[in-house]
C-alpha cells in the first residue's frame, strides 16, 4: 500500500486525471485490493489464479473485457496511484420499437468498480464513472451502434442514479429452498455440449417475442443471453469448484417437455463463502428459464389471464415444475442455500403459486440493482428509458 497525505492527492475535478488501461503489475495491485470484498470462498493465491482465468473464458476474452483505471498523469505507469478501478464487457443486445421492429446493438457491461481505502471520500469513483461515460458509446461498436451502458449497483439506487445511470423499474427475484426429491421422469439434464444448441433456439425465441408489437411501449431492450454470456458463468463456476470440491457440476441446467413445446433452466452456483462454514449465503442462480410456447404469455406487459389455461397450461406448468425441482435438488446436492431466479415473467410467478410450491419474492433495493444510462443514435445520452426485458442473472457481472 502507497502512504499518501491529503497534500499527494489530486483533486477529482483536476485536469491531471485521465482514463486508461492498467498494466499487468497494476492488474495484481487491483486484486489485492479488492480480495476482501470478492474473493469469495477463494484463498488470496487462488483469487489472483481465478482473475488471470476469467480474462480468458468467454465474453471476456479477444477482448471482450476491457480493464480501466483512473490515474493522475505520470510519465512511469509503475509508479501511478490507482485511484479508481473498473471493467466493461461488451455485450450483443437487442432492441425494438412499438411495432417490433428489431435493431442488433452493442451494451457494455459495467462490473468491478473499485477506490482503494485510502483514497475514498474524494469522488474519484466519480470522475472515474463520467469519463467513462464519454468513451464507451464508441467503444469497440464497429459497424453496431453503441444502444447503452448498464451496471449492478450494490450501493443502492441513489449513487449511480446521479451519475446517470438509473435503476430499472423492478429489480426482484423468485427464491426457493434446497430440496432433495428423486429426479423426475420428465427431466433431463443440460450439459455443456448442450448449450450452443440450446442458445442459439433462446435466440431465435427473443427474437420472435422481441418482434413482437407493443404500441404502448416505444422501445424494449434485452441482452441477448448467448453462449459467452453461459461460458463466462460457467468458467467462474468451474474455478471455485475445482477449489472447493476437487470437481465441478456436470448438470449446467435442466430440460422438460415434447420437441416445440420444452421448458429448460441454465444455472450456476455460487459460493460467497466455504460450504462447511456458518451462515453461509451460497446461492445457485438461475441463468436463464426460457419457456419455448410461454413466450408471448409470458411477456412482461401480458397478465396471467385464465383465458391461458387449458390443457397445454397445465402441461407447461408440471414440467416448469419439474425443472424448479431439479434446481433445487442440484443446490441440495452442492450445497447451496438457496436458489433465485431473476426476473419470473407473470405468467411464472402464476404458476408458482398454484404449484403449492414454497417460495417468496424479494425486491432488491440495495444489491444487484440492475441500472442503465442510454445512448441516442448520435452517441448522446438520452432520456428516453427503454422497458428492459428478460432483467435475468445470465447478464450480471
């Protein structure tokens, strides 16, 4: 750690900051300052392993991640004071108007965003998070326009709200126990040589609920849940198991239903702290629940009717059942203490009810706040605020 007075410390409005790229050394430096806060179940050794990993798995490889740091110009990199810290991942998404009309864009992910102990309470954070505001609508776009940047505050609403990134309308999920029960008939389970397949199909399905029309609402937005989007989840799932049990899942999801008319959950666990241990808040999220036939029922702007019901109803409710009960027997199995899934469409939370199944709903209000700062065709911010569809953990980073 650098000592510093309050005399060796630019002021965050100075001319001297700038934004840029750390060098490996400075990369280490990041780490070591935030182990505390995210290393999770991992040893300090391993943290640092886990951190050179991820820089290679999907959506952040070929330069998929960029790193960022706020520093006061200096003409030798070693010596700079990392007075803020950062990482983007640029993301495919999609958009469409009132009358379904579907543009392919660019959303860069905001995660990590760190200030060293000893340089809080100066708003370097700040200064950090505005001049990346100025870079990122023309950050990597190539021939696709830059739609928006997004982040997971967990700090609340109000901080990155001032700076122009607003919290989405809803940010809840579905949480439901661990439980072991002798695995259905109608399962099957989702391995890795599955899900390219399986993404692809996910895609296509966004694609025709996207085209949909909504004339009451001008622009819908969804980050498109590919394969990176998995790949990257399952790399960080991958690490920590192989840490903690020597192995890693086998089963990334499971899969109901007839050809056409299929339900299937993705999911990954998550250990914050070692199983063994007390009060531990492990968590298996669900990536991604795609309902192959739910789509246009399932949309958020649609209410449950009863007018759905009827046989084909009922048939997706039992074998929505049945991927739900997978997932809980999978956190029995590993461990976990919970599981969540993000963003239950109406017609989901419908069905859980009437499965008599045990489960709350959790609004975040200070965790995981999914927010957004949105760009116009010029790359200016804009006021318009899109509905965000599918706010499910598969995006989070």
């Amino acid at each position: 750690m650098l000592f510093t007075t309050e005399q060796d410390l630019p002021d965050s409005h100075g001319p001297s900051l700038r934004l840029c790229h750390p060098t490996l050394e400075e990369l280490r430096t990041i780490w070591a300052n935030t182990a505390s806060s995210w290393k999770d179940a991992l040893t300090l050794p391993k943290y640092f392993e886990e951190s050179l990993y991820m820089a290679t798995v999907p959506l952040a490889k070929d330069g998929g991640m960029s790193s960022w740091i706020l520093v006061e110009d200096a003409p030798n990199p070693g010596k700079r004071k990392i007075l803020s810290s950062c990482e983007t991942f640029r993301t495919r998404a999609f958009t469409s108007d009132a009358r379904g009309k579907i543009t392919d864009g660019v959303v860069h992910a905001i995660a990590s965003v760190f200030c060293p102990m000893e340089y809080r309470g100066r708003k370097y954070p700040q200064r950090m998070m505005q001049e990346l505001a100025k870079i990122l609508p023309t950050w990597q776009t190539d021939e696709k326009r830059c739609i928006g940047s997004i982040l997971y505050s967990d700090i609340g609403k109000s901080y990155y709200g001032k700076l122009g990134w607003h919290s989405n309308s809803s940010n809840h999920h579905v949480e439901l126990q661990p439980q072991r029960q002798p695995q259905s008939d109608l399962i099957r389970d989702i391995h890795v040589a599955d899900l390219p397949e399986l993404c692809e199909r996910d895609e296509a399905l966004l694609r025709k609920e996207m085209s949909l029309p909504f004339p009451e609402i001008k622009t819908r937005f969804s980050i498109v849940p590919d394969i990176d989007h998995m790949g990257w989840h399952l790399g960080k799932e991958d690490f920590a198991c192989n840490h903690l049990f020597g192995k890693t899942p086998q089963a990334k999801g499971a899969i109901s239903g007839s050809p056409g008319n299929q339900i299937w959950v993705l999911w990954t666990h998550r250990y914050y702290e070692h199983p063994d241990g007390e009060n531990t808040s492990n968590v298996l999220y669900i990536l991604r629940l795609v309902m192959e036939r739910g789509e246009a029922v399932a949309h958020p702007l649609s209410k449950p009717l009863t007018a759905h019901r009827g046989e084909d109803y009922e048939y997706q409710k039992t074998i929505l059942k049945a991927v739900l009960q997978a997932a809980r027997n999978e956190a029995a199995e590993w461990k976990l203490d919970s599981i969540q899934l993000w963003d239950p469409s109406p017609l989901v939370r419908a069905m859980l009810v009437e499965m008599e199944v045990e489960f709350k709903i959790v609004e975040r209000t200070e965790t995981s706040i999914a927010s957004g700062m949105w760009y116009d065709e010029q790359g200016i911010v804009s006021q318009e605020v899109p509905m965000w569809l599918h706010n499910e953990h598969y995006a989070w980073c």
